[in-house]
C-alpha cells in the first residue's frame, strides 16, 4: 500500500576526484553526514538509513571529465533532431 504522505527518499551519490582514495574518503564523509543529519522532528542520534549497497563506498576507477556548453540560436529547435518514422 503507498504512504499518502510518502517521506521516504533515495540519495545515490557519486564522486570524481583527482585519486581513488580521496573519492572514497569524499563518499564516505558525505554517507556519514546524511546519516547525522539533524532535521525537523528527528526523534534518535543514530539516524534511519537503509544502505542500498556493499561494500558502501564501491570504487569505480577512472572517468572521463567531458562538458558540452555550446551556444546556437536557432529559429526552431526541434530540426536540430530530426525524427524519421519507418513502417514496417
């Protein structure tokens, strides 16, 4: 049955950094910091979290940095993505 108030949310966090260590260590300050959080109407000190997965900090490796910030007028923006409809 759905809460008809739901007050539950999901937070995945993922972090780029220039080691493997350090991105661990950012991922788990950050875990510790929504644990602790204080909020309206906290009613313990040790927080209410389900962790999702194990372990809780899972190293990825290396990734890609890459960033698209292009600027075009243009008088209708849909033809810049052209839809073609096969019937088979």
């Amino acid at each position: 049955m759905l809460e008809p108030d739901p007050h539950e949310i999901c937070i995945i966090g993922e972090v780029a950094a220039t080691s493997q260590e350090l991105a661990t260590a950012i991922c788990g300050r950050a875990r510790t910091a929504v644990l602790h959080a204080p909020y309206p109407g906290k009613m313990a000190t040790a927080g209410n979290l389900a962790l999702p997965f194990t372990p809780l900090e899972i190293p990825l490796g290396e990734v890609c940095q890459f960033n698209v910030y292009h600027l075009m007028e243009v008088d209708c923006p849909t033809a810049l993505f052209p839809i073609r409809l096969l019937e088979l």
